[in-house]
C-alpha cells in the first residue's frame, strides 16, 4: 500500500537511488579487478613467451593445413 506522506516518498527513493549507487560502484569494481588480473596476465605472462607462442601457433597452423589439404587431394 503506498504512503502519501511526501517524507517517507522522498526516504524510499533515496534509499533506492543509493543502493543503485552502490550496486553500480560494486559491478564496476569488480570489473576492474577482473580486467586488471587479465592485464597482469597478459603482461608478466603472457607477453615474456610471446615468441614461443607464436611460433607454436604456426607449427599448429601448418600441421593442420597439410592434414586437411592432403584429405582433399
């Protein structure tokens, strides 16, 4: 049942505006979080063996395409 009081009115939609609020400061906090770990991920990990990943990746690649081109011969 609402109230009609204009008080209570401005009480409730304040309430509800700063639990936005902190809903908001929470999601975005946690997405920081989760974006900084794939940052260090990418940085201190990542990055160091990038020249052996690459290289593997295309030891991959080739590997794949001589096993499909040889099927279609």
């Amino acid at each position: 049942m609402p109230t009609k009081n204009r008080f209570v009115q401005a009480v409730g939609v304040a309430a509800i505006v700063g639990i936005a609020f902190w809903a908001i400061s929470w999601g975005l906090g946690a997405f920081s979080r989760i974006l900084q770990t794939v940052v260090y991920f990418v940085r201190f990990v990542l990055l160091p063996y990038s020249w052996q990943i690459a290289l593997a990746v295309g030891v991959l690649y080739l590997l794949f395409a001589a096993v499909t081109s040889s099927r279609n011969a």
